[in-house]
C-alpha cells in the first residue's frame, strides 16, 4: 500500500521534466541577496499537513525563493504569510506564521498541496509539466481518504482537483464558487494568495477567512 513517507520520497526524487530541474537549481544555486545564507531546498515540494485532513487546499507551485528554498509549501514568501495567518484565525493552524519547516507550525483538519511541485519560471508550468505532476496528486488524493472539501487557490488549481475529484459540469473559476463532486465532496474556490492578488486587494484577509469558515462549515456538515 502507498504512504504518505513513500510519495514524498518520491516527490523529493522526481527529475522528469528537464525545465524545471534546471529552473528550481539554478534558483537554489544563485539565491536572493536576502537569503544568501540559506542553503535552498531546490527539489519538488511535497505536500504538507494533517493527514486525516477533511479540508484540503490546492495551490500551484512552490515559489522560487518560498517553498523551493524552504522545502514546504507556502512556507518563507508573502503569500504563505497571508495563507497561514488565514488558518490561523479560523482554528485551522497553531500559528500564523510559516518561515522553515522546523518552525513548530502544526495544521489542524487541512491538508496542503498543489498540482506542480517543481518551481516554474515565471509561476507559470506548461500543459506537459502539469500532467507529468498529475500522478503525484492523484496518490496524494487517495491517500486523504477523509478529505471532503478542497479548497482551490486559483484557477489552475481548481482545474486540477476538479478533475481529479470528477466535478462535471465543471463551472467556471470564480472567487467563493462552490462546486459540487461525487462522495458528497466539495470544492470551494479562492483568488490565489499571490502578491498581485493581496497588495492590489483584489484577495482581503475577510475574503479567504470567508473561504476557510465556510470550508469548515461544509466539512463540519457532512
């Protein structure tokens, strides 16, 4: 039987597309100034958090300089900060903070992963990089075998999970969307926590805990 220890091992391991080997290296070799004393993770960014998780939050990809140096997801960048201090305020994390992955963070009842696990240029991953991905979510899925709302961070992530979970007809992505799956699952729709989505406020710290409150209202539901 699958693991969670045997798919992030496998995760960690995963060299299959040449771009995005390339990108997350050269990242980790060349660094930013403000963290030229960091030694950059540099490889694919495993999933993270509770894994009875009934809520589960899909992303992306890691960040350049946030989950590929840190080697967690959304951990080390502005858009963890606003991500976090968002569970924190509704019970679902022990703090608001995510800075390294020795930093005591604790999520509680959500789960956290995204579609691409390599840092791609320009946040923006190909067709081909996203299905070359796809398995290690479909294993991850499986596994949260008590998952029942998900919560999509973008539209790229929403494509993921809906896909995966059989949303059909599939609705287009918008802001606080829900859409219904098979198993009585649920998927609830968020603008990704990027910086061009919190600093224009077109994301406020009330929208995203309006998501996760009612996330938790829809699992605590069922």
């Amino acid at each position: 039987m699958d693991s969670f220890d045997e798919l992030a091992a496998d995760v960690i391991s995963c060299r299959a597309c040449p771009r995005l080997v390339a990108w997350r290296e050269e990242v980790a070799e060349t660094k930013r100034a403000a963290y030229r004393e960091w030694t950059y993770w540099g490889r694919p960014v495993p999933g993270f958090g509770d894994p009875e998780a009934r809520i589960v939050v899909v992303g992306l990809a890691p960040a350049a300089h946030g989950a590929n140096r840190t080697g967690r997801m959304f951990t080390g960048d502005r858009s963890g900060d606003f991500l976090y201090a968002s569970l924190h305020r509704v019970g679902l994390a022990n703090q608001p903070e995510a800075t390294d992955r020795d930093d005591g963070l604790v999520l509680r009842d959500v789960y956290i992963t995204a579609p691409v696990r390599c840092a791609p240029p320009q946040n923006k991953p190909t067709p081909a990089e996203r299905d070359a991905c796809r398995p290690f979510l479909m294993r991850e899925l499986a596994l949260l075998s008590r998952a029942r709302v998900f919560v999509a961070l973008g539209a790229i992530g929403y494509g993921a999970v809906a896909a995966e979970l059989g949303v059909k007809p599939r609705p287009k992505f918008a802001h606080g969307l829900e859409a219904a799956a098979p198993e009585g699952r649920m998927v609830v729709c968020s603008y990704h926590v990027s910086q061009q989505n919190t600093f224009t406020g077109r994301l406020t710290s009330d929208m995203l805990d309006d998501v996760f409150g009612r996330a938790l209202a829809l699992a605590n539901a069922v």
